[in-house]
C-alpha cells in the first residue's frame, strides 16, 4: 500500500480508495460513485507498471467507442 500512497501524494489528482474484506464487486460500486475520466481497480497481488497510465490514457482519449480496457495480463 505504501506505493500507491506515494503515488496519490506525488499526483494530487489520483485519488485512492482503499478498502478492506470487500467482494470485487462490492469494491467496484465503490468506484461507481466516483467522479474522474479513468479507473484502475488493483488486486492485492497486482503490479501496476510506472508507464501504465501513459500507455492506456492515450489510447481511451483517441477511442471513446471503449469504455474499459484490460492490457497487459501475465500470470
């Protein structure tokens, strides 16, 4: 958690909503309510590359048939 509240302190526009024992489901509602252009839900065992937002923010600004987009998934 420590790297993503750096993050939110480094960009003063991400906001970063944490919350404990929650369903995906029950945590992407909670993202439902919020107000800004792009969403990133993470897992706990998720890792969010320091270039991702340069590489998916252009591509929803030249598509905005797209609503969502899922790159880069590695297991």
């Amino acid at each position: 958690m420590l790297e993503l509240e750096k993050l939110a302190e480094e960009f003063p526009q991400v906001k970063l909503v944490s919350e404990k024992r929650m369903r995906n489901g029950e945590a992407r509602n909670i993202g439902r309510a919020g107000d800004g252009r792009v969403f990133c839900f993470l897992e706990p065992d998720d890792e969010l590359l320091s270039d991702y937002f340069k590489q998916v923010v252009p591509i929803l600004d030249s598509h905005a048939e797209f609503s969502s987009i899922k790159v880069g998934i590695q297991f």
